[in-house]
C-alpha cells in the first residue's frame, strides 16, 4: 500500500512538472523559430538588393535574377565580424575571398591583397561605387600574387561602407584583363546615418594587440542632396611567428648560444582613413556626385635576424653587431582617390559621367640595419626609395533598355 502510495505521488511530482516543461519548450521552440524568422528575414533582404556589379543592361536586377554570381555583404556583416580592415573582413564572410597572412618580405608583407577564387590579387578588379579604385605603388615580389601591384582595400574607411559587391566570376569581357578572377565592388554609404564603434582585441597569446576607432554621419545638403563623413583610426601590434610559441619559420643562434627569431607575421600598424560620399540632385533628370578617400599609414616589420658568423654583418664599429641583429622594415603610405561626376537620363538613355584620380606614394626604408658595402661607415637607418602610382580615368556611360518580342 504504501510503495503504491509512493508510486502515485511520485506520478503526481512528475505531471505537476509537465506543465513548467512544456511552458520551457514553448519558449525555446519560440525563440528558435524568431531566430529564423529573422535568418530568412535577413537573408530575403541581402537575395533582394538590387545590385549593380556584372549588369550590362539598363534593368534593374537583384542577387537571385543576376546572370551571374555575386555575394552581397552588408556593413552589419562586416562589423560583426570583428575583423579590423575591410580585407580581413570579406576574407571571414566570403568562402572564394583568402587573404595570405604574409605574402612576402619587405614592404610584399605589408601591403597585403586579397586572392579570389585562388586566382592573383592582379587579375581582381576593384571598383568604389563602381568606379575603378587605383593600384598601390608597392610590388609584391614573393608568393601567388609576385609581380602584382593591386588595390589597397585596407586604405578604404570601413565605417563608409554600406555593402561590398562580390562577382566570383570572370568579368574580363566587361571589366578588362584585371577583372579575370572577379570584382569587387565598394558601395559607400549615401544616407544619414551615423554610428560610433570602437573595437579591441587580443591573439589567444596575449599578442597582436588591436584597436580601432570607427566614425561615421550624414548630412542633408541642398535639396534632396546628401553628404557622408568617416573616419577610422587604427593601432594594431606585429605578431611575430617565427617563435616557439607561433608557427616557426626560421631559428639562428647568437654567440651566447641562445635561440634569436626574426619578425615573419603581421606587421605593425598605425593606419587613419577618412573619407566622404556625396550626391546632389540639380533636377528630376541631372545630379552631381563625389566621392574621396585619404589614407595615411605607418607600419614596420622585422626582418629574420643576421648572424655575426656571416660575411656580410659588420661586428665592428661605432655601427657594428657583433652579437648579431634583427633588421626592421617600415613603410610610410599616402594614400588619395577623388572622384567627381554627373548622371541623369536623356530622352529614354541614362548616362554617367565621371573622372576619378587615384595617387599612392609609399616610402620604404629600413632601420637597425647595416649596407656591407660601407664597411664601419655604415649607416644604421636609410631609406630605400620613394615609390609612387597614379592613376586617371574618365568613363561616360550610356544605357538603354530595348523590347525584343518577349526579352527586354
């Protein structure tokens, strides 16, 4: 009787807890489904952008209708990444985009471009609102993209951004030669909006320190017009691979035996970019546009270190290693693209035109290094060289949709 009794209270305990795990499964199964609701909500709104990369016609089309494929990445999805620079960024959401952690030596490991679809960086063509984005004045000389000088989307203010255009095809029939792997489109931002985001981060090893600061605001000019203004300030520490502790490179030894790495990893970065994105309305069938970005960065590497044992290191001196030493690289970069333009329509053409101007000057040199040429007299710090790009292009564009029985 009593194990009975035992039995039907212990029945009772577990009923009476049905109802609070039902009202539990209710939630989650509530909550799960919001989440889609707002995954398919998101997704329906990125396959419903109207995009304008790889469209030839004067129709409109958006991610689903467009003939060929391209990846729509919105400035949500850049930010939530928490990447620091627009390449890190796109590399993170875009399975066909890679971006090498160090491509090579010397100013090849600073001045960093992205591959897509396993092709050169030389062959991707980049476009800001669809318009030609100028080369970097630094060659790469080492790894997939030797002998490229591609564009620098890391000097493109990232808080300017409303979304990135990615063609993962060929587009050379449209675009040029440069346009072999695909193209990528930088579409700035055009409304007032405005938002603050700083980020802050750190390599599980307590390396790679970063900080950025992100600005950006818009403003109502004329009539109907628009003006946006950005800003982003960066800091971010090397992380040095060549040690026990990351992937090891290359290990010397100086003369007390102990074990000297060299500077293979990210390098040292102090980068500001601002920029702004205007349009003005002049009536119903003409506006006026402008878009510009500066760029301004300083960054250094180090090199692999120089053993005292070898011919060329110079150990005595009032400029001499004789223990050995470490050479440092550094880079200083301007960077200015202006653009300026007029669109409209003309009885049933729409025309655009535009004159963008795109200048990279990159001064390279080298610091606790030695020139074995010089003997004792040698120098520690030297600059290398100067480097400069420019770069104009003019472009008028007509458009024009025709009926052909059906197809338009």
């Amino acid at each position: 009787m009593k194990q009975a009794l035992h039995r039907a209270r212990a029945s009772t305990a577990v009923l009476g807890y049905c109802p609070l795990a039902l009202a539990i499964g209710s939630v989650l199964l509530s909550g799960t489904i919001q989440a889609e609701e707002k995954t398919s909500e998101d997704e329906r709104r990125t396959l419903s952008t109207v995009v304008v990369t790889g469209n030839r016609g004067a129709e409109q089309r958006t991610v689903t209708s467009s003939p060929v494929p391209i990846d729509v990445v919105s400035a949500k999805q850049l930010q939530s990444t928490g990447k620091p620079g627009l390449m890190e960024a796109l590399s993170a959401v875009i399975p066909s985009l890679t971006l090498p952690e160090k491509t090579g030596w010397d100013a090849s490991g600073i001045a960093r471009a992205p591959n897509l679809r396993g092709l050169s960086a030389a062959e991707v063509l980049v476009l800001v609102n669809g318009k030609r984005r100028h080369t970097s004045a630094t060659l790469n000389i080492n790894g997939i993209n030797t002998g490229a000088a591609p564009a620098d989307l890391d000097l493109i203010p990232i808080s300017a951004i409303d979304h990135v255009e990615v063609l993962r095809d060929g587009a050379a029939a449209q675009y040029g030669s440069d346009a072999i792997a695909g193209v990528i489109n930088v579409i700035l931002k055009a409304d007032t909006s405005g938002t603050s985001v700083t980020n802050a981060g750190l390599g599980y090893d307590g390396k790679k320190q970063t900080v950025q600061q992100s600005l950006n605001k818009g403003f109502e000019i004329g009539d109907g017009g628009i003006v946006q203004l950005a800003l982003d300030a960066r800091s971010q520490n090397d992380d040095n691979k060549a040690s026990a502790n990351g992937y090891s490179y290359e290990q010397a030894y100086d003369l007390a035996g102990k074990s000297t790495y060299g500077g293979y990893g990210t390098p040292k970065t102090n980068l500001l970019t601002l920029g702004y994105n205007a349009e003005l309305p002049i009536d119903d069938s003409f506006s006026l546009y402008s878009f510009t970005t500066y760029s301004r960065r300083k960054a250094e590497q180090g090199q692999n270190f120089r053993l005292p044992t070898i011919t060329n290191t110079i150990t005595t001196g009032p400029n001499g290693y004789p223990a050995g030493y470490t050479p440092t690289w550094y880079i200083d970069e301007d960077d200015f693209q202006a653009a300026f333009g007029g669109k409209g329509t003309l009885g049933e053409w729409d025309w655009d035109l535009s004159s963008t101007y795109g200048r990279n000057e990159a001064e390279q040199g080298t610091t606790h290094n030695q020139n074995p040429s010089l003997g004792e007299a040698t120098p520690n710090s030297f600059t290398s060289g100067t480097w400069i790009s420019t770069e104009l292009t003019t472009n008028l564009d007509f458009k024009r949709g025709f009926d052909i029985g059906l197809q338009k």
